[in-house]
C-alpha cells in the first residue's frame, strides 16, 4: 500500500513539474511577443514624431525652427531614422520600421549616437540638426 502511495505521490508530482514547465515556456514566450510589439510601437513614434516635425517645418515655412527630442534607445540600442519621399524608416539592431510621411522632399537623416535632441529648421529647405 505505501508503494502504491509513493508512486501516485511521484506520478502527481512528475504531472505537475510537467504542466508547470508546458505553463513556464508559454508565458516567456507571450512575453517576449509583448517586448516586440512595445519596441516597434516606440520605433513608430519615433518616425511619426520625426515625420511631423519635418511636416511642421515644411508647412510654417522659411524662419521656421523647433527643439524636438527622442528616446535614446530602443531595444537597448542606438537607432537611425530617415525620413524623405514620403516615407519614415527607424534601423534598430536587425529591425526596420517603416510608417508613412507627407513630407516629398530630399532624404534627412538623423542617428541618436549624435544626440536625442534635435532641431528642426527651415531655412528655404528642412534639416535636422543635433543640438
């Protein structure tokens, strides 16, 4: 009878080790789902942000000039954004994000291993300067 015991007891805990290990790897990997998706939403509005102050410039006309600035990293790393031709592109590690623009014009490029503050200014044509 106590053999019986320790086998059911072992059997009940083999069941449970496995279901807890089943259960373990399925919550790592929605986390990691969720770390994606929040890097890749924060590359977005990094390319909005740089897509509407471009826009800004570009609408208020020659004289125009506004600060703006950025996160330092996503994903833990420097990043690149380049916005022109109706597009925004943000380079981080092995990812590229792209969102739309209405600016048409010339490429602009900005790297935060420059700075996290820029300043947008039209003076006859846009630029972003590191500040």
């Amino acid at each position: 009878m106590k053999a019986q015991s320790s086998i059911e007891f072992l059997s009940l805990v083999s069941m449970s080790a496995l279901l807890l290990a089943a259960l373990h790897g399925f919550v790592s990997a929605k986390q990691a789902q969720l770390v994606q998706t929040e890097e890749t939403r924060t590359a977005e509005q990094v390319a909005e942000k740089t897509s509407f102050q471009v826009e800004m410039a570009l609408i208020q006309g020659k004289g125009y000039s506004r600060v703006f600035n950025v996160p330092k990293e996503i994903s833990g790393s420097e990043y690149k954004v380049k916005t022109g031709e109706g597009e925004s592109f943000v380079s981080y590690e092995d990812e590229n994000v792209f969102t739309a623009s209405r600016y048409q014009g010339e490429w602009i490029n900005i790297s935060t291993s420059d700075s996290t503050v820029f300043k947008v200014v039209n003076n006859g044509s846009v630029h972003i300067i590191p500040q």
